[in-house]
C-alpha cells in the first residue's frame, strides 16, 4: 500500500509542475527517470523566472536546486528510498514558485492597467463647459436663484490641474462638476415645471372669468339649455385641473364649442380687455400715472366686462377704445 501511495504522490505532483507528463509504471518507479523530471521542472521554472520575483521564490529555488544534488547522491549511492523523498521534496518545493509565478502572472495586466497614463481631459472639460453655460441660460430664463459659484470654482481648478499636467486629478474634478450639473439640471426642471404650472393656472383663471360673461351672455341672449350646459360643463372642468397639459387641453375645448354655437363675437373685445389689464399692472409699477387714474381705469374695465356679459358689445367696444386712448396717452 506504501509503495501505491508514493506512486501515486509521484505522479500528482509531477502532474502539478509539468501540465500532466505520463510515463510506465517503470519509468515512474526508475530513480533516473525521477531525476530527469525534476532537473526538466526545474529549467522549466528558471525560464520563468525573472528579476521582479521575490527573494523568497529566489530561496526556494535554491532549496530545490540543492534537493536535486541530494537525489543525484542519492541514485549514485543507489539509495533508492531516499531517492524518492528527495524527489517528491523537490517537487513539493517547485509546485510552490509554480503557484507564486501564477499569481505574479495574474496580477501583471491589472498592474499594467493602473499604469496607463491618463490622457489630457480638456476635450471632456470643454464639453462640460459648454453644457454649464447653457445651464446658466435657461435658469436665468426661468429667473431661478441657482447658485453657480460651485460649479465655477470647480472648472478653475480642472484647468489648473490640466496646465499642471495632473490628468488624474482633473479627471477627478470632472467627474464632481458632471455629478453637480445633474443636480442643477433637476432643479432648473423643477423650477420651470413650477413656473410652467403658475401661468397655466394663471391663465385658465383669466380664462373662466371669460367663461363666466360667456355663460352670462349666452343666458341673456335665451341660447338652449345645451349649449349653457356644455359651457357651465367646460368651466367646471378647467377649474378643477392645475396640469398645464389639461389645462390647454380643456381650454381648447370651449374655443371648440364656443365655434361650434357661434359665441364668438366677443373674443377680439376680450383679448383687448386682457391686453388693457396688463397695460394698467405695468403703469401701477410706475410714476407716469396717479393712482386715482388707475382705480377709475379698473373701475372701468369691470362696466366692459358686464357690458360683454350681457351681450352690449357695442357699450363694451366704445369704452374699450377711449380707455385705451386714454392709455395710450399716459404713455406717452
């Protein structure tokens, strides 16, 4: 069973160093074939070798190669048994710097990655430059309080990191500044979907007042319990909506039905309201016109807006055009 074992032992490790040589059983059992296999793992490693291995493998090579001169002894003195120890030592002591060898090998292209240099990065900082610019553009379009002095001082720095030739660096403070235009990009967007929401409502709120005088206008003028329906429908329906996209949605709606029946004569009387109003909230902000003038003005507009709600389009247009003279006048 002893003489099983070590056959066995001898083939496993010659295996282990060699990628898998076979012999007979005579062979195996033959010291000089013993010898013949250890001297061919060792100039097998030896080629392998080089001056980046540890001292440690340079040790145990030693340790091996004076193993082999032990086994040489040992088949000159025809000490067979001691023959075989040496041999399997040997062996033992190769499979070892084999393994170190591998793992020196499999840790080589990693360490040959890290050691690409890094290229210039002003083409990526120019790309980010110009996109933080136009950042800057739409925030002032929405009038946001964004803060972009951050961001700024960061691109100081990635340009003096490249002037320097510190390209690892100055990827590095690239990859924050395109980290931080992400989150000012999410901001600009929540401050235009808010201010986007703001006109909306602002706008289907001047839209139902005209709805009302419509509806009012429609009653006056005995127009079918159908069409006040639809109508009274249609303003319930933009009123309780804050979208934007419903919001135009149903507005386009009551433009729909107010074509379909007919009730658009007061339109263009009404966009000159809408023009008139906005008019007077300019010159409130301003000296040009006291503010008595200003009260009597709206006062004005509200006799207009009832003139249209029951249908006196003629009354509402004569007091539109010498408001508006009037207006004009104080501009000027």
């Amino acid at each position: 069973m002893n003489k099983i074992t070590s056959f066995a032992l001898l083939i496993l490790v010659s295996s282990l160093v060699l990628g898998g040589v076979t012999h007979n059983v005579q062979a195996e059992t033959d010291p000089l074939i013993l010898l013949k296999i250890a001297k061919q793992a060792q100039r097998q490693l030896e080629n392998q070798m080089n001056n980046d291995v540890s001292d440690k493998t340079k040790q145990l090579f030693k340790e091996g190669t004076q193993e082999i001169k032990n086994l040489e002894e040992s088949i000159k003195n025809n000490d067979a048994d001691s023959a075989k120890k040496q041999f399997l030592s040997t062996m033992r002591i190769f499979k070892e710097i084999s393994q170190q060898l591998s793992n020196i090998k499999s840790a080589q292209p990693e360490m040959a990655t890290l050691k690409v240099p890094t290229k210039d990065p002003s083409a990526d900082l120019k790309r980010m430059q110009d996109y933080a610019n136009n950042l800057k553009i739409i925030a002032k379009k929405y009038s946001t309080s964004i803060d972009f002095s951050e961001l700024d001082n960061l691109f100081v720095s990635a340009r003096k990191q490249i002037s320097d030739k510190q390209f690892d660096d100055a990827v590095g403070t690239i990859g924050k500044i395109k980290q931080i235009t992400i989150d000012l990009n999410n901001k600009i967007r929540e401050y235009a979907s808010q201010q986007e929401q703001s006109r909306a409502t602002a706008y289907a709120q001047t839209y139902l007042e005209q709805l009302d005088r419509l509806i009012e206008n429609a009653k006056s003028q005995g127009l079918s319990e159908n069409i006040i329906e639809k109508l009274e429908t249609a303003k319930e329906n933009l009123s309780s909506t804050t979208d934007p996209q419903e919001i135009i949605k149903q507005i386009r709606e009551i433009i729909s039905i107010k074509e379909q029946f007919e009730l658009t004569k007061n339109d263009r009387l009404e966009s000159r309201v809408m023009q008139i109003e906005k008019t007077l909230l300019k010159l409130s902000n301003s000296d040009k016109i006291s503010k008595s003038d200003i009260d009597e003005a709206k006062k004005t507009i509200q006799i207009i807006k009832r003139n249209l709600a029951k249908g006196e389009f003629e009354k509402a247009n004569e007091l539109l055009r010498s408001l508006a003279s009037l207006l004009n006048m104080t501009q000027n």
